[in-house]
C-alpha cells in the first residue's frame, strides 16, 4: 500500500520576506568596488573622451578653440549635474531613514505581496535602503503599508 505525503510547498510570510533579504543581499554584492555596470557615459568618460580627441587631432588642423571652450563648459555642466546628483541621492537618503525613525513604537502592517504581517516596530536601519525590525525580522522600509498611533 502506498503511503501519501503531503508536501506543503507555500512560504510563509516569513520565508517569504527571508528570502527578499537574502535576495537583496546577493544583487547588492554584484556590484564591483561599490559600482554597477551602467549603459551611460560619467564625467570621467567624457574627460577620456575629450583628451584622447585632442591627442589624435590632426597638427595642420587642430580644433577650433570655441568647439574646445564648447565642450569644456558641456563638462563642466556634466560635473555640476554629477554633483548636484549626488546631492539629491544624501537628501533622500537621510529623508528616508528620517521615515523610518518615526516609526519606531509603532504597530505597522507591512505588505509581503501575497500576505501581510503586522506588529511593533523594535529597531531601525540607516542608508540608502532603511529597513525596520519587527519581532526577529527585518523589512525593506517601502513594505509598509499602514502605520498605526500610539
């Protein structure tokens, strides 16, 4: 006689959100030296660019000096950008771990796609990415879906 197993093949809330973070964890270590592969040009591309132009121009014919003003300024618009960037990336960065501080006491219920988990917030992540405690685990910031008073 053959003996049934019931295999119970659904995650729970838990394993769920266990599995994001371990998830989260391993493309955050796909990065080299803290970048990630982009499909764009920076400001040190456009240096590289602009130094190996006038080492290839030719003597008999070399660039005019507004096209080489021209793009020195597009440069230096680029680097502004950079840093105004960069800038914005810190404000929202310390806006968002800001949220996250003010949820610290409270009962929140946090959206684990196909289940919600609810329960008071013990502890809270700094960064870019805050995350918060809540009983042994801990949740991406963005998975709160409701946060309740005192």
């Amino acid at each position: 006689m053959a003996e049934s197993v019931n295999l119970n093949t659904k995650m729970s809330a838990q394993e769920m959100a266990k599995l994001q973070m371990d998830v989260d964890t391993y493309n955050k270590s796909l990065a080299v030296n803290g970048r990630t592969t982009s499909q764009s040009l920076g400001k040190d591309d456009f240096l590289k660019l602009l130094i190996v132009q006038m080492q290839n121009q030719d003597p008999t014919d070399p660039m005019d000096n507004t096209e080489f003003i021209a793009q020195m300024a597009e440069f230096s618009t680029l680097e502004q950008m950079t840093n105004m960037n960069s800038n914005f990336e810190n404000l929202n960065s310390m806006l968002t771990s800001n949220n996250a501080m003010g949820t610290i006491g409270k009962k929140v219920d946090i959206n684990l796609g196909d289940a919600t988990t609810s329960g008071v917030v013990q502890a809270v992540t700094y960064g870019n990415a805050p995350q918060v405690k809540v009983g042994n685990m801990y949740y991406d910031l963005n998975k709160i879906s409701a946060v309740y008073g005192n």
